[in-house]
C-alpha cells in the first residue's frame, strides 16, 4: 500500500511468530506461521514453503536459524510441519540477494507427529557450531504419548546434530552426544523431559529453554 506522499506503508503479517536477524545486515526476517519468510520493512518474500506446510493450530512454519559459517556456504535452515503431519528440518542456499534458492532444497530430517501440538519448532546454532532442534513430547496432554522420559525418540526432547559441514549429506551426530553411540537412546538426542521447548536461547555456553506448561504453570530451563 501506499500513502499520500507516495511512500509506501507497512501492512500486516501472516501469523508472525519468530524475528531473525539477517546475517548480512538487511532487514530484519519475519517467520510466519502460514509458510513464508518476509523481510520486516519492506514484505519482500524470501522464501514460501506455504505449499508444504499445514497451518493449523500450533502446526506450521515455526523455525528459522542461519548457519554459523554462513559467509561461506550460506546456508540457512527452517523447522516445519509438513502436510504429513511429520516436523520437517530443510537446508537451503541463500544467494547474494538474500533470496533462499529453491534449487538447493534439502531435507535433513523428518519425525512423524502423533498430534497436532506440541510440536516444538525453534532452531539454532548453538556456540558449539552445532544445529539444535526443539522436540515436543506428541501433543495431547500428560505426555499422553508417553515420549518425555524416553531417550530412544525424537519427541519430547533436545535434540544437536552437525550440518553443514564438507561431507556431510544430510546430518551427522556430534560425538560428544549421551547416547552418540545409540547405547541407551537416540544418537541426535542431547536432554530429555521436555513437554514442548517452544523456544529457546544461547547465552554463551548456557541454553535457555522456554518449556510450554500445562493448564497455569510455564517452565523456563
């Protein structure tokens, strides 16, 4: 839209529900829920996976983290759930415009949803240059699923894994990982006992984690 003098005027997002900072200094980046990623002044569309993604309740395009060597490989990544139900992490190519490339789509992984909540969805770069990922224990309530205080699954836990790094396709498990073994648990698995890490922060070798609660008491870790 624009005003009287021909400027043109901030309008709404779609479900705004992250704001990422753009590695090379652009504007700021909006994370919407229904599927895209839009710079904050000016609404350019940098990337739409809106097609791919179920926007619905807690489900949809919830995370959104750039590689720590960006200024090399320029990679950034984005944590979904896909119209399967499934939280999905991708890897994209980011060009010099600052547009994510398409062409360069890559699917790290993927965990299947029992429910519709609880999904987690932050992701970030911890100081260890590691990916880490926020796992809901499944939805429902009371760790219905029963997925919480178990270490061999994804659901209801942290999980770190490497990416990014030369030959590695997808993902690889940091070898300092509990279970890096798979003796005892999953190998991506870093802590569990999580009902839904929402969100979560670094500060410096310290992991803040906003822990959704159930009924009226929240949890920060």
């Amino acid at each position: 839209d624009e005003g009287e003098d021909g400027a043109r005027l901030p309008v709404g997002f779609d479900a705004p529900v992250l704001l990422v900072a753009d590695p090379e200094g652009r504007q700021d980046l909006v994370v919407e829920q229904s599927g895209r990623v839009v710079r904050l002044a000016d609404h350019d569309v940098i990337l739409d996976v809106s097609s791919d993604v179920i926007f619905s309740g807690e489900q949809g395009l919830l995370g959104l983290a750039f590689h720590p060597d960006f200024e090399v490989n320029r990679l950034a990544y984005v944590n979904y759930v896909d119209r399967s139900r499934r939280t999905v992490v991708e890897q994209f190519a980011v060009r010099s415009d600052g547009v994510f490339d398409p062409s360069t789509r890559k699917r790290i992984i993927e965990i299947d949803q029992p429910a519709a909540n609880h999904n987690g969805g932050m992701v970030a770069f911890g100081p260890d240059g590691y990916l880490w990922i926020g796992m809901g224990d499944g939805g429902g309530s009371g760790d219905r699923f029963e997925q919480a205080q178990r270490a061999d699954t994804l659901l209801g836990a942290m999980l770190r894994i490497a990416v990014g790094f030369d030959g590695v396709a997808t993902y690889a498990i940091p070898p300092d990982n509990p279970y890096a073994d798979g003796e005892g648990g999953a190998p991506e698995v870093w802590a569990i006992g999580l009902r839904n890490p929402w969100r979560f922060s670094f500060d410096g070798e310290d992991l803040w984690i906003s822990d959704v609660g159930q009924d009226d008491v929240e949890e920060v870790d």
